[in-house]
C-alpha cells in the first residue's frame, strides 16, 4: 500500500479508469457479436453495424483504444461482415 499522498490518489484515479475501460471494452465486444450475428442472419444488418461502428470510434476517441486498434478493428469488422453478407 502506497504512503504518499499522491500517489494514493492516483491509486484511486487508477482504478476508477479501470473499472470505466473494462465496461467500454465490454459494451464493445457486445456490439461487436450483435453485429456479426444481424450479418449472419441477414436482420437489421446495417443497424447493428452502425452501432457497432459508433462503439470502437467512441472507444478511440476517448483513448480507452489506441485510434489506430480503433482503426483496424473497424476495418476487420467491416471486411468480416462483407464477407458474411455476400
């Protein structure tokens, strides 16, 4: 356990980033398997995509993802659905 003032405070900080992080990476992962799932079952397709989409650049916007991971997971999903679609 930290004695300095500051540092306890950034133990808190920390933590509380952590806790934010892990539910943006859920959300994230939830979005992801619905829109894949919409593709393979051919409903409400772009929707879910767009949804999909909005999350990881919401996630890279606020840093919770590097922008370029954001980047590349938008392109992986976007090329995984095209191939689902087609």
């Amino acid at each position: 356990m930290a004695n300095i003032k500051s540092q306890i405070k950034r133990n808190r900080q920390t933590e509380k980033r952590r806790l934010r992080n892990r539910s943006v990476r859920a959300e994230l992962k939830t979005r992801t398997r619905s829109a894949v799932g919409a593709a393979e079952s051919g409903e409400n397709v772009a929707e879910a995509t767009a949804v999909a989409m909005k999350q990881i650049d919401k996630a890279g916007d606020r840093r919770v993802l590097h922008p370029n991971a954001a980047a590349r997971r938008k392109s992986r999903l976007q090329k995984r659905l095209n191939g689902l679609s087609s």
